[in-house]
C-alpha cells in the first residue's frame, strides 16, 4: 500500500496509489453515497409517506432481486466478459419451477429446481464463451433469445401458478421485523461476492484478466476456467432471483423480469464498474443497487409513470460516465 | 462485384435454399413467388435495419439503441401526421430521415467526443427514446383513421408490381453496397474495425467515422419507422420492442463479426432474410409462434459458431490461441502480422 508511485506513472494502477483515507475520500463510492444521501432527503422532502419503516422495506424489493445478479454480473463485467441473458434465465427458471409444482413438487425441490437450471443455463453460457472462445455479448444475445424462448415454448400465452404456501417465505416472508427474507439474501450475497472478489486470489485472477487477459494466462492464471465459473456464478444468482421473483409474485409468465438485463447491467455500470473490464469493487455496485431502488421509490410515490423513470435511468447510465471523462479533460485543459 | 458474394455468404445463400425447400417440400404454396415476395416484403423493415447495424458492427461498435429510434421517430411522424393531414407524405419521410439521423448522431457523438463504450451509450438511449414516446404521446396509441390515406398508402404503392416497401429495401440495398465498397468513408468503416490503430496511420479519423456509421445507422431507422408505422397504421409506445436484437441476430447470422472488420452488405440481406423466412414459415408448417424466438436464439448462437471458425485466419490467430492456453510456435509466414496482435 505505501510504495510510493514513480512520478511518471504510464496510469494509476488500482491499489498502488495514495493512502486508504486519501483514496476512499476522492472515491467512485463516496460519490454513490453522497448521491445515495441526497436522494434519501430529497425523497423525505417530497413525500411524508417516505420514511415509514414498512413503505422502506417494500421500496427494497425494487432492487434486492435484481442487485443479487448484479453482484455476480460486476465480477463478469470486471473479467471483460458480459452476460445480457440472465433475465432469460430467470424465465426459464421460473418456468422449470413452475413446472415442478404441476408435478407436486415441495418448496425444498422448487428451489433446487431454480438454482439448478440457473447453473445449467450459466454452465452453457460459459462453455461457449470460456471453452469455444466465442464473444460473450453475441453468445448470452443468443442465449437471451433461445432461454426466453423455451420458457415460451412451454407456457405459450399460459401462466403457472399453484406454488405451495410455504414457498411464498422467499418472497414475501420476514425475517424479524420490517426485514424482509429478501433483504437477508441481498446481504449475505453481497457479502459473499464482496469477500470473493475483493479477499480471494480468485477475484485477483478476476482483476487480472480483466486488464489483460494475456498477462494474466502467462501468469499462471487459468483464464477460461476463472471465466467459466463466473458464467456458473452469474446464473446460479439469476437462479436465486428466480426464486425469489417467483415467489412474491406466485406465478410464473414467460414475460417475467422482461428487460431486466438491462437494468442490472446500468446498477454495474453506475456501480462504477468498467464496462471494459479491470476495474471496480462490489461496495460500488451494493450503493449503485440501494440509489436505483431510492429512485424508482421516491418517482413512485410522486406517481411518475415507470416508463418515465427509466429515461432518468438512461441519463443517470450515461451522465455517470460522461461526467468523469468530461471532468478529467476540464483539468488536463487547464493545466 | 464478384467478391461481394463471399464463400460465406454462398453457404448461407445455401441454407436460406435449403431452408425455403424443406417448407415448400410439404407445402408447395410457400415457395411461390407471390408468397416468397410477400416474405422479402415482410422482412424489408428488419433489412434496412440490419444494413444500418452492419455498418455500426464493422467500425466494432454496436447500436442497440436501433428499434427505440424506429419506435420514436415513428410516433413523432405518426403524430405530425394525425395534427396535420395536409402535409405531404415525402415531407414526413424526408422529416422521420433526419429525426432518425439526429438521434443516431447522439449516439455517434457520445460515442467520439466523448469516448462512452457504444454498448453503454446505446443501451441509454434504448431506455431514453423509448421513454420519450410515452412522454410526447402521453402513453395514447395514434389509429389508423388518426393518419390520413396516403399517410398509409405509400408503402403499399406498387412499382413494377413491387410494393414500395420492398423497393426501399432493394435501395437501401444497393445504396449501403456502393457505399461500403466504393466510397472512402465506407472502406473506412472496415479499416477502423479492422485495425484501429492502423487506421488512425492511414490517416482516418476513427471516432468520426464511428460517429458516421451511427448517423447513418439512424436515419435509416429513422426511415423504416416511418415504414413500421405506416404499415401496421398504428403508433404506440411499444412498437418494435426488442426488435433491436432480431436486427443484431440478423447480423450475427449474416456472418458480420461482432469484433468488427468482417461483413458483406449481401450478409445482412441473407441473414435478415433467413430470420424473415422462418417468421413467416413458421405458421405455414402449423409450428407455434412461440417457437420463433427460441429458434431465432439456437440461429444467433449457431451462426456465432460458425463465424468464429471462419474468423480464425492467419494473423487474427495468435492472440486467440494463445488466450485459450495453447502454447503455438508462430508460423514464418504470419510472424511479420503477429505484430498487431503483440501490441494490443
């Protein structure tokens, strides 16, 4: 940490620059949480019903399903690699468990269910991007298409529902309180991810590939396999938000978490995330979920129809990005 | 010409052949003129698109911001239409070309001066335009007795017994070829994605000709929303939703490599046109429409395959190989273009 950088640095490298307090003061994060501050008082200006502890435990289920694929999704993204059909996934996965329970099966076998095709579907996303070397924007666009459209194949215009009572826990159960189950399983996701990516030699080989995956095989690092496991990582948690999504809504669709991908690729991107790859962290993307989920609460209770929220959504994706550049030519004009 | 209908583009030539015979060997009908123009007709939208997005993928961008352009741009003619009926038509194509245009160059601009990834740019303004439908048409659908008869009626015009909207496409067709083949701008469209760096040596300004790519890429959306709406005669905020991944299959499938560099005019039509071919084969063979999109997917993920394969030539080798861990001597006769690969 404290090697001093050579005046002439070609570019910051990520963790050899100035000291942690320096650093975390001028940070992406501290920024988000700034921006996370302002629009949690500005929300408590504008409705009174804001800061009610029930309304706040609904307002998290805007974003706890879609920030658990977004954790897995920030390490894909920090590889290089990105995956644009986990909505698909969840399609998919919630079709397969909706299936089940047409067979009786019981809560226990309906998560296993989601989770495993989840995996499976992460599993042949990553065989053809890790093993066959194909572009993984190309590859998931297809995949996008093709998981979507089973789960069309098999429910058509239908819809499944019919899931037991005690699979509703998932979604719709609290643990203590206003904490919601949802709200337990974002944590220690978030947790999970934050410690594997930012304490394992596994996220290091991450961070690695990322900024040249080259170097990182001619450094010993097994780049297709570190790949594949994120493709793994990545559906498992389209999987779990299957279950989860599923069991609040207690039905199934093959329209379900339509566009999704999308918005979890901007709670990266906005995280602070590379959308090139070799840099990030997990701290970004958990306060990049909680704005996105603040946003869509607060426009929500001032009635602002969806679709105008996601223009906000597209500015806030580009404006995150555009202003640092800007910024950065604004002091470099000056000097 | 001749070089224009690569080895790749008669495979797939092939397939699109193989996949109207095995339709019109149970059903005949199919594979009649009338019935396989109404097919080219019904897929001239998602050609002129595909030729827009192929000019994007060469200069190794992407636009997916294409299908909310068509969407907008088709709302904002549909209701100057509805407001004022006198207008001329050719006035409101004329207006949906450079509304389309203008939205592309936002992208293209973002895209050079201010150096945001295209993914990244495109996928705001994906959400951005499609929002601005609700908000200029306050979420009320614009009807066909909205829209004056010749508002509707052009793209249904025949010329030499072809609709309008066929001969669009057959323009945009042959405007796009001349242009990538015969132009500098458009032989700079393959050299930026090519090999950015060697391009900028050549002397090309790389940003400005992404920034073109997406101009035109616009306007030609800009264009067939004109035609979408015209067409179905209806405006509403969803229309061509998620239409801009059919346009991305249909340049994948077209052989047009995401990684830039790679594609022929011909491979957008033929890929558009198989897409188009199974959409409408579909309910001739009595197969579900729901089948259509999980098809579609195995398409884009088998053409990937083969592109891939394709791809791997002499030069490109290397860096590919070699990221997948297989140590290879480089051969003498490419080691002078391992340099490309060595530097970037």
């Amino acid at each position: 940490m404290n090697i001093p950088e050579p005046a002439s640095a070609p570019r910051a490298l990520p963790d050899r620059s100035r000291g942690w307090l320096a650093r975390s003061a001028t940070s992406w994060e501290t920024l988000l949480l700034l921006v996370a501050i302002t629009i949690f008082l500005i929300n408590m200006q504008a409705s009174p019903y804001f800061l009610d502890p029930w309304n706040l435990s609904d307002a998290t289920f805007n974003f706890t399903e879609k920030a658990m694929i977004a954790f897995a999704m920030a390490m894909l993204i920090v590889a290089g690699e990105i995956d644009l059909s986990v909505a698909s996934i969840i399609a998919l996965a919630s079709t397969a468990m909706g299936f089940a329970v047409q067979l009786g099966a019981g809560t226990p076998v309906l998560v296993l269910v989601g989770l495993g095709v989840g995996l499976l579907c992460g599993a042949f996303n990553g065989l053809l991007v890790a093993r066959f070397g194909l572009p993984s924007i190309v590859v998931t666009i297809g995949t996008l298409s093709l998981f979507r459209g089973i789960a069309y194949i098999v429910l058509g215009d239908q819809a499944y529902s019919g899931y037991p009572e005690s699979f509703a826990w998932f979604g719709q159960g609290y643990v203590f309180w206003v904490i919601t189950v949802e709200m337990v399983l974002f944590a220690l996701v978030a947790l999970a991810f934050g410690v594997l990516l930012h304490k394992t030699s596994f996220g290091r080989a991450v961070y690695a590939i990322g900024n040249n995956p080259t170097a990182a095989l001619f450094s010993g690092i097994r780049v297709p396999r570190v790949k594949f496991v994120l493709f793994l990582l990545t559906g498992l948690m389209a999987g779990l938000a299957a279950v989860c999504l599923t069991s609040r809504l207690g039905s199934t669709r093959p329209s379900i978490a339509v566009g999704w991908e999308l918005e979890v690729v901007t709670m990266v991107v906005l995280g602070g995330v590379n959308i090139l790859g070799g840099s990030g962290t997990l701290p970004g993307v958990v306060l990049a979920a909680i704005i996105m989920g603040l946003v869509t609460f607060g426009f929500g209770l001032m009635n602002v129809p969806g679709i105008v929220m996601s223009i906000f959504v597209g500015l806030l994706l580009i404006a995150v990005i555009a202003l640092p550049v800007l910024g950065r030519r604004l002091v470099s004009l000056r000097r | 010409m001749s070089g224009l209908l690569s080895r790749r583009d008669a495979l797939l030539a092939l397939a699109l052949a193989l996949l109207i015979a095995l339709v019109a060997w149970r059903f005949p009908a199919f594979a009649r003129p009338t019935s396989l123009g109404g097919v080219f007709t019904d897929s001239s939208i998602l050609i002129i698109l595909a030729l827009g997005q192929m000019m994007v993928i060469l200069t190794r961008c992407i636009d997916l911001s294409m299908a909310s352009n068509l969407a907008l741009v088709g709302m904002i003619v549909a209701m100057t239409n509805a407001a004022l009926p006198a207008l001329p038509v050719p006035l409101l194509v004329v207006l949906a070309i450079a509304i389309g245009a203008t939205l592309g160059a936002v992208n293209g601009l973002l895209v050079w001066k201010v150096g945001i990834p295209p993914i990244v740019v495109t996928l705001g303004t994906l959400t951005i335009f499609r929002g601005l439908i609700f908000v200029i048409s306050d979420g009320q659908w614009i009807n066909a007795h909205e829209m004056s008869d010749g508002f509707k009626a052009l793209p249904r015009l025949t010329v030499a017994r072809v609709p309008l909207l066929a001969w669009s496409a057959i323009v945009a067709f042959a405007a796009v070829a001349v242009f990538v083949s015969r132009t500098g701008t458009g032989r700079a469209l393959y050299a930026v994605g090519g090999n950015p760096d060697a391009a900028v040596y050549a002397g090309i300004d790389a940003g400005r000709t992404r920034c073109i790519a997406f101009v035109i890429a616009g306007a030609l959306a800009g264009f067939a929303g004109y035609l979408w709406v015209a067409r179905y005669a209806v405006a509403y905020v969803d229309i061509a939703g998620g239409f801009e991944l059919d346009v991305i299959a249909a340049c994948v499938i077209g052989g047009i490599s995401i990684a830039g560099g790679i594609g022929t005019v011909v491979g957008a039509l033929l890929g558009a046109l198989f897409l188009g071919v199974i959409k409408n084969a579909l309910p001739v063979v009595d197969v579900s429409p729901f089948w259509q999109l999980a098809i579609s997917g195995a398409a884009i993920i088998i053409a990937v395959l083969f592109n891939a394969r394709a791809e791997r030539r002499p030069g490109r080798i290397i860096l590919k190989r070699a990221e997948q861990g297989v140590t290879i001597a480089v051969p003498r006769s490419v080691q002078g273009k391992s340099v490309q690969g060595e530097s970037a």
